[in-house]
C-alpha cells in the first residue's frame, strides 16, 4: 500500500497499468475520488502536467476507488483488485509523459 504524499498518484498508476495489461490498450477514462484528484492537483503535479494528463484521459471524480475504463465497458478498477501482476512494457508516466513535479520530501 502507497503512503508517501504521492500514494493516490502510484494507485491512478496501477489502475491505467492494470487496464493497460488487461486489455492490450490504454483507457479513455480515469474515475478517481474527489481527494486522489485534489492530491493530484495539489501535491503531486503542476498545472502544466495535468493539462497533458487531460489530454490523454478523461478524470471524473467518483466514488470508484481508481478506476480506469474505455468506451466499451473494459475496466481495471485498483480498489478492488489492486496492482496489476507485473509492469506492463509501458508504464503510465511514459504514456502520460509525467512524472510527479513535486519534491518527494512532500509530505502532508
């Protein structure tokens, strides 16, 4: 279980990678819960990241504990099956093309 101030960014990870191992392609939709976005917003990236994270993915905040799904009704959803089984040869930051802006030494 993640738990530095970047742990709701490992688990949106695991959720794309998890889809991503699945189904052999990346999601559409990231389905994330209110206080993993603000995490994401404020802790982890600039703004400037976030604008290439939407560019890829839809966020919608829900009560689904990072879920990842496409238009065809796939999803891989991290709060109920956790991490993937092993990396897929891409990961989310490559696709993405972000890694956290943040210092690491940021900690709520």
């Amino acid at each position: 279980m993640p738990n530095g101030y970047d742990k709701n960014w490992v688990r949106t990870c695991a959720a794309i990678e998890g889809f991503y191992q699945r189904y052999g392609h990346w999601p559409k939709r990231l389905l994330i819960p209110d206080y993993g976005l603000r995490d994401l917003e404020e802790l982890v990236f600039k703004p400037e990241s976030m604008v290439k994270i939407r560019r890829r993915l839809q966020l919608i905040e829900s009560e689904v504990l990072f879920g990842a799904e496409d238009d065809h009704g796939n999803s891989y959803v991290y709060g109920d099956e956790g991490f993937p089984d092993k990396p897929p040869r891409v990961s989310a930051e490559e696709w993405l093309g972000v890694s956290p802006d943040r210092p690491s030494n940021h900690y709520y």
